[in-house]
C-alpha cells in the first residue's frame, strides 16, 4: 500500500485547523489503499521519508521562510534520500500572517533539489483560515493522496 507522508510544523490554532483539513481529505472515504502518515517536521527522519511514496508539507511562513522544523527536516533527509526520492510527488501548504512568498520559494527550491514532482500548486493561506481555507486545505489533502492510488 503506497504511504503518504505528512510532514508539518504546527505552532499555532490557525495551523491546527489546517492540518486537520489537511489529513480529513487525505484520508477521505473515496481515497483508497493510501496509508496516511503525519509526523512533525521536527520528529520526522530520512527512514520516514524513504519508507514514504509522497509527501505533503505545512509550514507556517517565518520572516519570510519556512519555518526552521521544516528546514531542520530538509537538513536532515537531504543527502540520505537524494537519489532514493526523485520523482515522488508531494505539495504543501503554507500559513503566515503577511506574505507566503518567500517560505513559498524556499520549499519549491529545495524540493527542486530533491527533484520531486509537484501534484498541486502551492496553497499560501493568511490569516485565520475560514472555510473556503479549509476546503483548499481538504482538497490539497485528497489530491496529493489521490496521486498514489493504483
């Protein structure tokens, strides 16, 4: 069965809901024979990401970067997964009180690195997340999981 993981930094409320819409779509009734998995950024390892057939990345948008749990994530599973990890499909999404910009360009600059396949475009959310949010949120969720059905 094909894994999706979850890999998230999740400091605040406005995160929370997120992540929660997040994993509702991936693990959503018609989504079948994926294994959802979600860690924090700051507990996920290279194991994690090898074991995985996607990713699906939240971070909160700091000073204009992602947040350093998901840099320190990056760090970690860089070079370990280099090879092992082209062409898997992942997407994130991205929270801030202002711009998503930079944290944005940031995650797409190292993914590009990895060389993993974009299934969705970003999702840059600001403020607290009302329902149109939420359902982005959701539907990013099922598509990525949706990428890894047989």
């Amino acid at each position: 069965m094909p894994r999706l993981l979850i890999i998230h930094h999740t400091p605040s409320p406005a995160m929370q809901e997120i992540l929660e819409a997040v994993v509702a779509g991936a693990t959503a009734p018609e989504i079948e024979d994926v294994d959802v998995v979600r860690t924090p950024a700051l507990s996920a390892t290279a194991y994690d990401a090898l074991e995985a057939d996607g990713y699906l990345l939240g971070t909160p948008a700091n000073i204009g970067y992602m947040s350093g749990a998901l840099k320190h994530f990056f760090d970690t599973i860089y070079y370990p997964c280099l090879d092992a990890t082209k062409g898997r499909p992942y997407a994130f999404y991205v929270h801030g009180n202002l711009g998503t910009e930079g944290a944005i360009k940031s995650v797409e600059s190292i993914a590009k690195g990895l060389e993993w396949r974009p299934v969705s475009a970003p999702l840059p959310l600001t403020g607290q997340p009302g329902k149109q949010d939420l359902e982005q949120a959701w539907e990013l969720g099922a598509t990525v999981a949706a990428s890894l059905m047989a």
